[in-house]
C-alpha cells in the first residue's frame, strides 16, 4: 500500500479524483445553501488561498509580511484587465492574476529579503503602500473611482477545487526539499546558511509562491466583487491575512484552513450586534491571543494527533477484548 | 531668490509635520527597545488623544495647555491599560502574537470611537488665533511654532528623563538585557508600565496637536499616521530615541517635499519609497546599530 503512494502516477490519479470529488461535492452544496450562506463560503476559499501563501512566507520560512495585501491587488487588476479590456477568459485571468503577482513578488523579493525582522516587515507595508497609491494615480486601473464592469464569474466549486489545490500543493511542498529548508531558515538563517541551504534561493521561491497565490485569490476577489477600488486593498487587508495566520497557528496548514473559516466568519456571525461588531471583533483578537499565544492549532501536530487518538481508541478495543 | 524662500517655507512646513510623526515614533521605539514589540495601537492612541482633546477643548473653560495636558494624562492611562490588559498577558510568547493582539486593539479603539462620536471628520474648536510672522521672505504661523515648540520641549525633557533619572536609567538597562537588569533589582513591570504611559502621552500630545493644525479629527485618522510613524521609527533605527526624532523629521519633509514638487497625489508614498531606499542602503536604520548574530 505505502509502496503504491509512493508512485507518482498513483499519487497524480488520486489528486485527480481528490479535485473531482471536491468539483462535485461543492457543486451540490452550491445548489443547497442559501446565497448569503454560500457567499460567505466563497470568501473564506478566498482567504484561505491568500493565507495559505502568507502562511508559507511567515508561517514556514518565518518572514514576517505586511504587504500581502499588495500581491492581492495586482492580481486583482492584472486579471481583471485581462477579461475586460483584452477579453481572456476567466480561469486564463485568474492565472495572469496569479503570474504578474509573483513576478513582482520576485522582483520586490531580491532587494528586500535582505532585511530581517521587523525591517523586513515594514518594507514590505511601505510597498504595499506605494502598489495603493500607484493603483490610485493609474488611467488603466480607473484610478480612485475603482475599476468596474468585472464579470461575477468566480463560482463555489471553482474557488473551493483551487483552494484544495492548493492546500495539497502546499502540504507536498512542506514535506519536500524545498520546504525542510524553508523551515530551517525560520527556525535558524545562520546556522541554515551554514549547512549549505541557499537562503535567498529559498526565501525568494517562497515570497513568489506566496505572492501567485495572493494573486490567484485577489483575482477570484475582483471576479466576486466585480467592482474593485485601491481602497479594498489597504493596511487592514494584509492585516486580516496575518490575523488567519497567526491565528490558526503559524506554519500550521489545518490551522490556516480553521483561522480562515473563524475570522471569515466572525463578522458576518457577529452581524447581530450591529455597531458593536468590530469592538468584539477586536476583542475576539486579543483573547484569542491571550488564551491561544500560538494560536488555534499551533504547536498541535494534526496527524501525531489523529493516530494517538486512534490509537487510544484501538487500545481500548484491545483492552475490551482482552 | 524664490526658490530659496519656497525651500525655507517648506523646511517649516516639514518641520511641524515631522515634530508630530516624530512624538509618535517615540512611542513606537521606545516600547520596541524594552520589550520588542510593535505595538501597532499607537497610530489609534493618537487617534484617542486627539479625540480627548476635542472634547475637552469643546467645554468652555479650557484652554490649550489644558487640553494638551488633559489629553495626554488621558492617553497615559490608556496606555497603561492596554498595556495591562492585552500584552502583559503574552509578554513571554512570540512577538507575532503580540503584534495581532495589538491589531485587535487598534481595531477595538477605533471602532469604539466610531461608535462613541460618529464616523465623520470633526473639525477642531479654535483653541487660539492663528496668526501668520513673516520672518524674512517666508511666512511662519502660530500653530507651527506651538507644534515645533511643543514637540521639541517634549523632545528635550524624554532625552534628560532618559539620561539623568534612575527611572531612565533603568529604562535603559532594560533596553540592554533585560534579565540582568531584573537581578539587579529593577522592577521590570514598573518600567514597561513607565515606557507604556510616556509612549502613549506623547502620542496623545502628538493627537491634539494635529488635531488643532490640520483642523480635522476623525476615527480613522490614526492609521496612516501610525503607519509613518512606524516607518519613521525604523527609518532612524527602531529602537534608538534620536533616531525616532530624525526618522519622524525625515519622513514630515519629504511628505511636504512631495507636495512641493507637484506630485501630491503620491505624497503618502513617498514617506515609503524613501524608507525602503534608506534600508536598502542601511539595513538598520540611520542611527540603529548592527546587531552581531550568532548561532
């Protein structure tokens, strides 16, 4: 059985059919939930897609960014350039969307990544701020005003199959080379450099995976929203996408996928309280912190878990029949 | 010489824009200096302070001094508060943790102002008549001089309470290391509070004071303002508290330095561009020292 999962072919096919299933499923939910329900459900795909990539630029390379809010609207304006003013079709501006983010990604990548830390993490705000601004000055985007006229094409099934596409990209990247020595440079650059591992190799593939995938989410955004302006892509923005980070826990996938259903739906559960929703909101952030420092499932091995928990649970039947 | 006025005109212009990122920036370094943190609710501890001072400058028995001095006792307590409330509590755990708890913070102090005065822009009551001194060729108004005035005393009296009280001293040390400092006797909590409540003073001061010189004061208004701050701090080296000063005087000029070349539309990156071209060249800032790594 393990020697068959090692096939790439077996493991190819069984993603295939992962992919259909997921097509299928969604699709019948899609039929069955209300629309508000369902919308809710869009965006968190969305943000998972975009906290995923954050989460392997902070969470397992252990570069704090503040920026990804950035990447978020180039992809959402390459796109939505793309299928309005040059007519590609949607899934084609999603991938422009995604492709023209990780190319600024890289290009933002090789001069920045040379700081650390908070230095780091204050270039990338300021270059957020500066992609905000710019988006706002340009003829092509429609400046301040916003861009309009994106056709609402993004569908429930297609943002979930790419969200689980992503997901199992990401979990097969952190069990590859690759991904061991993106860990290695968060838990130690110097002593990682020192083994060998090329730090700024890494650090880079990491921000342009990251990047793709904040463009691929801003581009389902723009396709959702169907009218995007510079504001929707501000400081609070990249803040949001940290906060799903850190959250779930930092460099933990199951985590990203839970911060992201939690804080996605938060606001809308909190709808109720009207005016006080973002005071709990804000609220809701600190005590989470308080009580969960690394956050909902960080620290928390999910599949060490799942086995001991099976395990316990096969003992005791051992036990029973003994 | 016009261009030479137009530049001394600017010069002052920046210099009071620059004296209130830099009384925010003091609050951003000196925190990260003692326990490393970024502690993103200052922008909305300004936001608080100019606030406190419009509703005290609103009663008619007050003047300015007492505005500025009430708000800024206001926004000491807050700061306090939130230090006690939010922080303490994950003080030992990761840095990042701490940075989203003070987001949820921001995020709470701005909501609650939105709910308590209403999302719209205030104006600020005339504290006192704004009067224009032509010094030479260029013009220099009241509110400029209280603004410059103001944040250099606040300046001066931060340096000679750092250098020359054992409350500095103690600061100090614990910028250093701080757990020989606390086997030395220094109380560790008292510090943070100290740095916490001065931090957040100068803020609030900083609040009040673009409160009266932009005319304007709204929920939202600390964000960004917070956020040049911030690249203030790190522009002169976070951590360092002549660098606060320079990086905050730094960042008001080349803002004012964009609107004087015609590209007021890019004003609010400039403040960025300059940053990220600073740390490419210096990675740790203009006054920050190199930190020696080791594995």
């Amino acid at each position: 059985m393990k020697k068959l999962l090692d096939n790439w072919l077996v493991q190819f096919l069984l993603f295939l059919c992962v992919l259909g299933l997921t097509a299928f499923i969604t699709d019948a939910i899609g039929d069955v939930l209300p629309p508000y329900l369902l919308m809710i459900g869009l965006f968190i795909g969305i943000n998972l897609i975009m906290a995923l990539g954050l989460n392997l630029i902070t969470g397992v390379t252990g570069q704090l960014s503040l920026g990804h809010a950035a990447f978020m609207s180039i992809g959402a304006y390459a796109s939505a350039i793309a299928t309005v003013n040059y007519h590609v079709p949607f899934l084609g501006g999603v991938l422009i969307g995604g492709l023209v983010a990780c190319l600024f990604g890289i290009v933002i990548g090789f001069p920045t990544l040379r700081l650390t830390g908070d230095y780091l993490a204050i270039a990338t705000l300021g270059f957020a701020e500066i992609v905000r601004v710019q988006f706002t000055n340009m003829k092509i985007t429609n400046g301040a005003i916003g861009f309009l006229g994106i056709q609402g094409s993004t569908t429930f099934p297609i943002v979930m199959t790419i969200a689980v596409i992503t997901i199992i990209l990401m979990v097969w990247l952190e069990n590859s080379r690759n991904g061991r020595a993106m860990l290695a440079i968060r838990e130690d650059e110097i002593a990682s450099s020192a083994v060998g591992i090329n730090t700024t190799l890494y650090k880079i593939q990491a921000f342009a995976i990251g990047a793709f995938c904040a463009g691929v989410g801003g581009a389902l955004f723009a396709h959702t929203t169907t009218f995007i302006q510079p504001t929707d892509f501000g400081f609070m923005k990249s803040v949001d996408i940290l906060s799903i980070v850190v959250l779930g826990g930092l460099g933990s996938i199951p985590g990203t996928v839970i911060g992201a259903i939690v804080l996605t739906a938060a606001p809308e559960i909190l709808r109720p309280l009207a005016n006080y929703r973002m005071m709990v909101y804000g609220v809701l952030l600190v005590i989470i912190m308080i009580f969960r420092p690394y956050g909902l499932l960080g620290g928390v091995n999910l599949r060490k878990a799942v086995r001991r928990a099976f395990m316990l649970t096969k003992k005791k039947q051992a036990g029973r029949e003994e | 010489m016009p261009i030479l006025n137009n530049l001394m005109q600017q010069l002052v212009n920046g210099l009071a824009l620059g004296g209130i990122y830099a009384l925010i920036a003091l609050g951003y370094t000196m925190v990260y200096g003692i326990i490393g943190m970024i502690n993103f609710a200052y922008g909305e501890i300004f936001m608080f302070g100019a606030y406190a001072g419009l509703v005290l400058a609103l009663t008619n028995y007050v003047n300015v001094y007492t505005a500025l001095l009430g708000a800024t006792l206001i926004t000491m307590i807050l700061g306090v508060v939130i230090e006690r409330v939010a922080y303490k509590p994950i003080r030992r755990s990761s840095r990042l943790s701490a940075l989203i708890s003070a987001i949820g913070v921001s995020i709470f102090l701005s909501s609650f102002m939105v709910r308590v005065k209403g999302p719209n822009t205030r104006g600020f009551p005339t504290l006192f008549e704004n009067r224009i001194f032509e010094i030479g060729n260029f013009q220099i108004t009241i509110y400029q001089i209280v603004i410059i005035g103001v944040a250099g005393l606040m300046m001066l009296g931060l340096h000679l309470f750092v250098t020359y009280t054992k409350m500095g001293r103690a600061m100090r040390a614990c910028a250093q290391d701080k757990d020989a400092a606390s086997l030395m006797g220094v109380n560790i909590d008292r510090v943070i509070s100290v740095t916490f409540a001065i931090g957040s003073g100068l803020a609030g001061t900083a609040g009040v004071l673009a409160g009266i010189y932009f005319n304007a004061v709204q929920p939202y208004m600390g964000l960004l303002a917070g956020l040049k701050a911030f690249a203030a701090a790190v522009l002169g080296g976070i951590g360092s508290i002549p660098g606060a000063m320079i990086g905050g005087i730094v960042i008001g000029l080349t803002e004012i330095l964009g609107i004087t070349v015609n590209l007021s539309e890019y004003k609010d990156a400039f403040a960025f561009a300059i940053l990220i071209l600073v740390l490419l060249f210096k990675p740790s800032g203009i006054m920050g020292r190199k930190a020696n790594k080791k594995v």
